[in-house]
C-alpha cells in the first residue's frame, strides 16, 4: 500500500439520511424542515415552529408507508457497505479511511469529524453521495459541515467533490444496469424509459440552481452510451407541501403513457444511488400500484447503484482524481 506524499487521507461519504426505525420518523421530518437550505421562513424563529408542526402532522402517514418497506430506511446501512468498498478500493493506491456523514440523522458531520481528527487525517476528501448538484443537497451538506469546522482549531486541509453527473464510469455503471434489466423485457427496444429524479421546489430552480440541468446532461449521456431509440422520459418524484415543484412528476408521467401507449415501463432512479424510501416504497410500491391499476404490462425498476463494483470504482477514481488535481494547484 503506497501513500501520495505520505499523505493519510480522510473520506467523507455525505447523505441525506433516513429513518431507521418508526420511532426516528418524526425527529427526521423535523431536522429536515429546520434546513433553511430547503425552506426559509422570513423570520427563523418561526422556522422551527413550521417544522415542529408538520413532522407532527406528517410523521404517522409517512410511518404507514415505513412499514410497508420493514418499518426503517436502508440507507444508514448501504452507505455503510459502500464506505467499506470504497475504501478497500482506495487502500490499493492510497493510505485512507472512509467515513459517513448524514445531513438529517446519526452519524452526523460533527461526529464524522471528530472521528477523522482521532485518526490524524493529513487530508480530507468530501465525496457528497449526491451526483448531481443542488444547494438542498450538496449545498446543505457543505453548508453542515462549514459550521461544524468553524468550531474546530487546526483543522486539515479539505478538498471538495462539487458535483460528479457526467462522471463517465458513473455513465457507464448506470447503463449496464438499465441495460440488464431491459434485457428482461418481451420488447427491449419498445420499453418506455422514465427517469425518475427526486424533485425540486421550482423556486430553488428558479434561484439558478444546476440540478434538472445535470438530470438532463446524465440523461443524454446514458442514452447516448446504451445507443438505443427507446422512448424516454424525465420526471420527478416525492414532492412536499402546496408550493410549485418541478414538472412533470412521475405518477403523472406514468399515467400519460398508458392513455397513449399502454407499453412495458423501465424506472431508473436517476439521482439516487442507494436503496431508500423513494427506491423501495415510492416507486416499487406507489407507482408499481398505479401502474398496475392502469394495465401496464410490464413495470419494472432497475436496480440501485449500492455497492456495484463499476460504480465503487467510480467514486474511487473521483477521489484519486481530486488529489491529483490538488496535488498540481500545489
């Protein structure tokens, strides 16, 4: 095992996080209602009443649908399993530990941190599990972990992974596994393709944020690498609350295509890369239903990215890269 520079990186993996038990429900509803990264009330104050409020009002629905899918998330441990295969991936090249931070539950960037300045990290990585770039997302992480590092004296050097959507080995992960599982269907080359991203409030898209654009480049750049004519589709899922979000949504999508084609549909999650609530209740059970009520033939998912090697290998490369980067500017 060699080390660049006789550097002892730190990585930190970031995620949004989930509930891993009924009982976590409401306390993630409410840290995810407090983020002002999401939503801003003009006065903070209120913020916290807002979201005391509605994780109260929203938590007993939202427990219903949990146990539909064994009453808990699984990111918590998927992300755990692909902080373990990134980092033996790494150990080939370089000497580094990987780490786990979650935006809305435990284990939490502070105490991340805490572990990493333990272990003597030289340098730290920030990988965000978010492949394309929002300031809900990434820019909340990054935003957690500023104030968790104003507090700290001494801190390491930190380099930054913004935003990695048009990554090809990420490409390439995604298409072999669109690729697998259309090969399933009676008519591969007639599936419908919904590509299905968490949404967005439009008022964020409207701020300049760069997220449906980068759904759309990864979009492109898949179906210019599976090099098929299937017909294909964007939309977006798990909206929250009255105000406007982006357009159309999948439920809609969906019905759309059984007025006008009735065809077999394929629904990539493109921007997650982990089994969660969206993957295993919303589109495994919600639109497979809708579907199911509107005589589509065939509705299928393809599988989440987890722990393929490809996609390993992809985020192996990101870090190596970003410290070769680094290493020149130096």
């Amino acid at each position: 095992m060699s080390a660049i520079n006789g550097e002892k990186y730190a990585v930190l993996l970031m995620n949004m996080g989930g509930p891993q038990t009924i009982n976590d429900i409401q306390p993630f509803l409410y840290n995810l209602f407090s983020d002002r990264d999401i939503i801003q009330f003009p006065i903070p104050f209120f913020q916290s009443i807002f979201a005391k409020l509605i994780s109260k009002l929203r938590s007993p629905h939202v427990a219903k649908h949990y146990q539909k899918i064994g009453g808990g998330s699984p990111i918590l441990s998927i992300t755990t399993q692909q902080a373990l295969a990134l980092e033996i991936e790494l150990n080939k090249s370089i000497h580094s530990s990987v780490h786990i931070a979650m935006r809305y539950t435990e284990p939490s960037t502070d105490i991340a941190i805490k572990r990493i300045q333990e272990l003597q990290c030289t340098k730290l990585i920030i990988l965000p599990l978010y492949p394309h770039y929002s300031s809900t997302t990434t820019g909340s992480s990054f935003n957690e972990l500023q104030r968790v590092l104003q507090k700290i004296k001494n801190m390491i050097p930190v380099i930054y992974i913004k935003e990695w959507f048009d990554n090809d080995d990420y490409i390439d992960a995604l298409s072999m596994l669109i690729q697998e599982k259309l090969s399933l269907f009676d008519s591969p080359s007639e599936t419908h393709i919904i590509f299905s991203a968490h949404s967005l409030p439009l008022k964020t898209v409207q701020k300049g944020d760069p997220y449906p654009k980068q759904i759309e480049s990864t979009v492109k750049r898949v179906m210019i690498k599976l090099s098929i004519k299937n017909p294909y589709y964007i939309s977006y899922q798990s909206k929250v609350g009255p105000i406007k979000w982006l357009e159309p949504s999948t439920e809609n999508t969906i019905r759309n295509i059984s007025k006008q084609f009735n065809h077999d549909i394929l629904m990539v999650p493109i921007s997650f890369v982990s089994d969660h609530y969206e993957t295993n209740y919303e589109i495994d059970i919600y639109y497979y239903n809708i579907a199911k009520s509107l005589d589509i033939k065939k509705f299928m998912r393809v599988e989440s990215l987890n722990c393929n090697s490809t996609f390993i290998s992809a985020l192996a490369k990101l870090v190596l890269h970003s410290i070769e980067k680094d290493c020149i500017l130096e």
